[in-house]
C-alpha cells in the first residue's frame, strides 16, 4: 500500500515522510531495514511485538514528527507486553495537537556495538551527493563523515567507507563483532544513489543510525524528506567535445598567430603598457600590433587607431584594456580581421552591480555570436610558454614546463608562478579566468585534458558555478593527469536541508572533500604545497605503494621523517636483510641498521649513490627520501666566504664538498629515473642558503626536479602521489569502475 501511495506521488505533497513510509521507500532501493509493524494503539503493539519477538522498540510515528529522540518519542528494550502497552500510553501522552495523524511504529530492537549515519543531500552545485559517517547520537558532534556526488561507482563506494576518520572500527574485527561486511554497506550507498536520480522529488534523506549487527548493517530509523515545490535538478551537462574540437576551440587563445593589444598605452603604469610589453619582452614569436585612439608609437611600434585597421589574417587573439563600455564593439571589429579568442582584462563588470552585470551578459552575448571564446573579464592574463607569449598585465613568466594553472584569483597565479620561477619547475600554460563569463574553469580542465603540452594541471578556485559541468571536466581528466586544486572560501560553509543529520553534515567545505576524495582530485592545504605537489607530479614517476625508505645523514631529521610518515598513513618498510647486510659493507658498524637508514656521518665518497641506487632496486620498496643534502656544501660557504681562504688547502676542500653535494643530487635523480620510483630530496638550504646558492639543491633544480625545504614538506607532497596513484589503480582494477 505504501509503495502504491508513493507512486501515485500522494506523499509528495508533504515535505516529510514518516519513518515507516521513509523506510518502505529505502528498502525498495536495496537498503536492509529492522523487521517492524505500524499499529493504531498499545494492544496492536502488544500483538506485534509478540509476533517480532522481545526486545523491541516502540516509537510514535507520523509524517511531521521528525526528531523523535529529542522529544522522548522513542522507547527501548520493551521485554514483555505489559511494558509495550504502557510505553504506549505514554507515547499517546506525548503526541501535540501540530503532529496530526499518529501511529505506533513497533519494531524488533537491533542489536551492535558499531553505528554509521548514511543519507543523500542534493547540493545547488552538484545535484544529489550520498553521504556516509559514524553514526549515532554524536553524528554531529563528532563529523566523520564522507561525501560523493551521484551517480556512484563500486570502487567510489568503497574508497567512502576508506576515507572515514574510523574506518577500523568498521574493516577489522571489533570488540569480539566480525568485521563489516564491505560489499553490504556499498549496495546501500549504490542504493542511495539511484533513488537520487530517479526520484528527484526527493530533498533529503537520512539513514542514522545504521546498526552493524555481526558484520551486516541494518538500518533502524530514516528520514526522507521531500521536495514540497517538485522542483526537477538542473540539465545534466553536455556531454564532452571530441579533444579535437576541444584543442581547435582554445588553439587562438594558447598558440595565437598574432596578439591585438586594445587600449595600448604610452604610460608605464597603465595595464595597456605592461601587457604589450610583457608579449614583447619574453619574445612572442608572432605578430603584436597596439591599438590606441592617438595611434601613437609604443615600445617602438606604430600603434592603429581602431581594432578593425590592421591587416586580416595576421592575428587571432586580442588582448583588451579599454573600457568595458566599450569592449562588445571591439570583439566586433576584431572578428572582422580574423580575431577567434579574447582576453578582456578590463573590469567594470558584474563585480560592479547591475549596470556591469548588463555590461557582462552583452559581451558574453556578442562573443557567442561572432564564435569567439572569451576568457574574462576582469582578469589578469594568459600565459603559453610553448608560444613564448606573456599576455599578462604583472610578471612573473615561468620556465617552460609541463604544469598547466588556471586559477579564479590573479594574485593567486602569480604565486604560483613565482614557485615556478623559485624551484625552477616550468609551466606550459596558465591563465587567470576572471569573471569566466562564457569560458569557465571546468573548460579549462576540458582542455588540459586534450592539451597534449600538460602533464599536470593545477587550480585555485574559490566557487565551482556549474557543479555538474566541473564533475564532467575532472571526470576527463583526472584518469589520465593529476589535478592539483587549492581551494579558497573553506570559512564560507552552508547547510542543507538542516532539519536532517545528512543535511546539517553536508557543509560546502565536507562535500568538496569528498568530491575530491571520489574524482581523484589531490587538495592541497596551502599555495606554496600546491604548486610543490604539482612539480612534484610533474617530475616524479608515481609510487606502486605506500612502503618508504629514509636515507640520511644524520638522524634527527630521519625520526622526523618517520613521524611525518606514520601520520601520513605511509609505511616504513623494515629492512630487508640482504639490504642491511649490504649496507654494512659501505659504511662503519655505527649506522642505524634500520630504516631511517642513518648513514651517522660514515659515508665515504660513493656512499650515498650507492645506498640510493641499492635502495631504489629493492622490489619492496615504493618511494625513498633523501635527507642531509647541502650540508657540505654550506660548510664550502663558510669557508669561501671566511678570512682563511683559499688557503690552508680550503678551495681544494670546498670545491669538493660542492662537488660531491651534486654528485648526491645526480644520484637521486638517476636511481629514480633508472627504477621508475620517486626519490624526494628535502633540505631546508634551499632556503636558508640562497645567499650563495648551496650546490645541493642547486643541482637537484639543474635536474629538473623539486628540492623540498623540510622533510615534512617532502613527506606530504609523496601522500599526494600516493593518493592519486591508488585511484588510478582503482580504475584499472577488476573490483573498480
């Protein structure tokens, strides 16, 4: 009758349902519920409770009673009818004239040491996301809990129930309970999924607790709220543009015949400057032509008067700094020579108010029409080093490499293209996305994805807009790049649908978490970590598991490298014995015997490349840090730099303290490439020895690789290789997607 009653859409009227009907609806969805009967009155409990078998559990029910343990609605462990009967007459005492029709909802009582609070809540970004934690009476107190968006995989399933803060208390045996069973909890997340997007009148739902009784998880109460307006989630997204058309589309803007600098200017302080001479100064290979109203020279170029005035066919991309009154009539006159891409970096848009917000759509509109891809406004620039094309309004412009950046915030780029400029690790392309008006982030991450020029892809962002446009993007790209994303606005957190445990957990902050966690997106804490961890998959070969080997030269850094480690869920391998043996042929009997391998100051000249290259072959082994680098050659400083030199034999000493910190250096960098496995060096002389430039890590920059400045810093960028390597083991995997 129930199932009838919901198909014929009569409880979508309502914006609760009750919890026996949220339970019939769940069960049809695959979730396991307790055995339980509604009744009208105390002598139908006392019958059904008979019939379930004693204990059970007596609760008043009805479509707007919605936390009945607040409101002492609940009575446990009824051992015999007469205590049934009387828990039924104070539950009736306890109904308001507000909770309308009431029943009595008798059910056996579950019993387990072990709860988890399961739900689903549709977010305005990302449309229905299933949620699972630590259940109970704390669920919120305590905030365990995971998020993914729908539709759901298996292996998603899976790594939810691994990203729980408790998951042992769930995987292993527990206080004498077997351990969950796996599979069971993963039908109910699945199960949740799909009744997310085939009912879409369904707000919110709300499974807490979930009991695990043996190794199986039954839920005991639920709560589903519904849509009360029957609003329907937004279109699912296009689905994704061949790379081709993908790479055409971008082509103007990345690899442009010509640059247009609108609103070029003669004053040094003024954006129309600095852009045209940034493209100028870093050597943009193809044409560059200023327009200004004066047509007057700048930097030594006869500037035109209008957009519409230089010759068709030599440029594709225009670069705007007029005003933003004015800038739809430039796209115009621009198309007419040939202009496919636009970055506008004026503001005086939506950012503004609504005359700007008018100003906004008719450019976004203007651009539709003529074919042209828009990047802005009120951004700071684009940056292609395989075009040698600086179009940016600031410096910095980086190395060429394999990174590519997009980021909602300009200031924000040019950090992270000054830790490019600092370590050395180039970038391919970057781009300031401003307003994204028409070309938005997840275009981006579209393209780098078809960029055949990025190995990896990075981005600070603060709102994702189209949520089901960015699950779309990440969903084509990170199964073969890492992404690395910095995410701003973590203080900003909204609810959901707060009347539920589901809805008051789903906060922006927990839902991007477990978007990343779910698509294989790397969240890095910090811009200097983000734009590290980016070089650092750049650079490295991804590890084949968690097992570390530490290799120093001194210990304390090496028992803070194995704390660092063990917090970070990766495993010190202990070492195996034809290791240890061999090792104690290359260095004095002082040397720790254990991992950290602390070589104790008794390495000869080949030591550590020997150790290195031992350690790297070993099949145990997953990925190696190396510690203690540049201490040599900072010893080589003080002695160049000191009265005494160059004599007493001190030149002939720092050279070769000098020359055996890059020998170090080479070592690690060869051992990795020659194994496939990530070696990561860390010193904090990147820093602290800049003054002269310590040979250590000047050499592991020469490399091409990250010098990190602490081994902590070391340690989390190989998490995040260890993270993203195991999702993209799950999708290869049999058991996986």
């Amino acid at each position: 009758m129930i199932a009838r009653r919901m198909d014929a859409g009569h409880p979508t009227a309502r914006a609760v349902l009750s919890e026996h009907d949220s339970k019939m609806l769940l069960a049809r969805y695959g979730v396991p519920i307790a055995r339980e009967v509604l009744v009208a009155d105390g002598a139908g409990a006392a019958r059904a409770a008979e019939e379930l078998g004693f204990p059970v559990v007596l609760k008043l029910c009805g479509h707007t009673i919605v936390h009945k343990t607040e409101r002492d609605l609940v009575r446990l462990g009824l051992a015999d009818p007469a205590a049934v009967r009387a828990a039924a007459g104070e539950l009736y005492r306890l109904r308001r004239p507000e909770d309308g029709d009431v029943q009595l909802l008798v059910a056996e009582q579950v019993r387990g040491r072990r709860e988890l609070v399961a739900g689903m809540v549709r977010d305005p970004a990302f449309g229905p996301c299933v949620m699972l934690g630590l259940g109970g009476i704390l669920a919120e107190g305590l905030g365990d809990v995971v998020f993914a968006t729908a539709p759901l995989s298996t292996s998603e399933g899976r790594r939810m129930i691994a990203q729980l803060r408790t998951h042992r208390l769930f995987l292993e045996p527990f206080r004498g309970e077997p351990a969950l069973d796996v599979e069971a909890l993963v039908r109910i997340l699945l199960g949740l999924a799909r009744l997310a997007l085939e009912r879409d009148d369904v707000l919110s739902v709300d499974v807490n607790p979930l009991v695990v009784r043996g190794a199986l998880p039954i839920a005991v109460d639920a709560l589903v709220i519904l849509d009360p307006a029957g609003e329907r989630p937004a279109s699912p997204p296009p689905a994704p543009r061949p790379r081709a058309v993908v790479l055409e589309r971008f082509r103007p803007l990345f690899h442009p015949r010509g640059v247009i600098v609108a609103g070029a200017s003669n004053h040094p302080g003024k954006f129309g400057f600095v852009a045209l001479h940034n493209l100028l100064r870093y050597g943009f290979r193809g044409p560059v032509c200023p327009v200004n109203r004066d047509g007057a020279e700048v930097l030594g170029l006869q500037a035109y008067r209008d957009v519409g005035e230089v010759p068709a066919g030599q440029t594709d991309l225009v670069f705007v700094c007029t005003p933003s009154t004015v800038n739809a009539d430039v796209l115009r006159a621009a198309a007419t020579v040939g202009v496919r891409a636009a970055f506008v970096a004026s503001g005086g848009y939506r950012e503004t108010g609504d005359s700007g917000r008018a100003l906004e759509h008719d450019l976004v509109t203007t651009a539709d029409q003529l074919g042209i891809l828009l990047a802005g406004p009120n951004g700071q620039g684009v940056i292609s080093t395989g075009a040698s094309m600086c179009a940016q309004m600031v410096a910095p412009y980086p190395p060429p490499g394999r990174i590519s950046v997009a980021s909602q915030s300009g200031n924000v780029l040019s950090s992270l293209l000054n830790y490019a400029v600092l370590t050395g690790i180039g970038v391919s392309k970057a781009v300031s996305t401003g307003n994204a008006a028409q070309t938005t982030l997840a275009d981006y991450l579209e393209y780098f994805a078809a960029d055949p020029e990025t190995a990896v892809a990075l981005a600070y962002l603060e709102g994702v807009g189209d949520g089901r446009a960015f699950v779309s993007a990440v969903r084509g790209l990170t199964p073969e790049k890492p992404l690395v994303v910095v995410k701003g606005g973590r203080a900003s957190e909204g609810q959901r649908a707060a009347a539920s445990h589901t809805g008051s957990l789903a906060t922006d902050d927990r839902l991007f978490d477990g978007l990343c966690s779910q698509l294989g997106i790397v969240r890095a804490p910090s811009v200097e970590q983000g734009f590290e961890w980016a070089a650092t998959f750049a650079t490295q070969p991804l590890p084949g598991g968690r097992r570390v080997v530490i290799v120093t030269t001194a210990g304390g850094w090496g028992v803070l490298a194995a704390d660092a480690c063990a917090a970070a869920g990766l495993r010190l391998l202990p070492l195996p014995a034809e290791m240890r043996t061999t090792i104690d042929t290359l260095v004095p009997v002082r040397w720790s015997r254990q991992n950290p391998i602390d070589l104790a100051g008794g390495e000869t000249r080949d030591t550590i490349p020997a150790v290195l290259d031992l350690v790297c072959a070993h099949p145990e082994v997953d990925a190696v840090l190396l510690l203690g680098l540049g201490i040599q050659s900072n010893q080589a400083h003080a002695f160049r730099t000191g009265p005494f030199f160059p004599g007493h034999g001190l030149e002939r000493i720092a050279e070769f303290h000098e020359r055996q910190d890059r020998r170090y250096a080479d070592a690690a960098r060869e051992a990795s490439e020659r194994h496939g496995k990530p070696v990561l060096v860390a010193t904090e002389l990147v820093y602290a020895d800049r003054a002269y430039g310590n040979a250590g890590p000047l050499a592991v920059r020469d490399g091409g690789r990250v010098c990190h400045p602490s081994a902590h810093r070391a340690v989390a960028a190989l998490r995040a290789l260890v993270d993203y390597a195991e999702f993209r083991a799950a999708l290869v995997s049999p058991t996986g997607r």
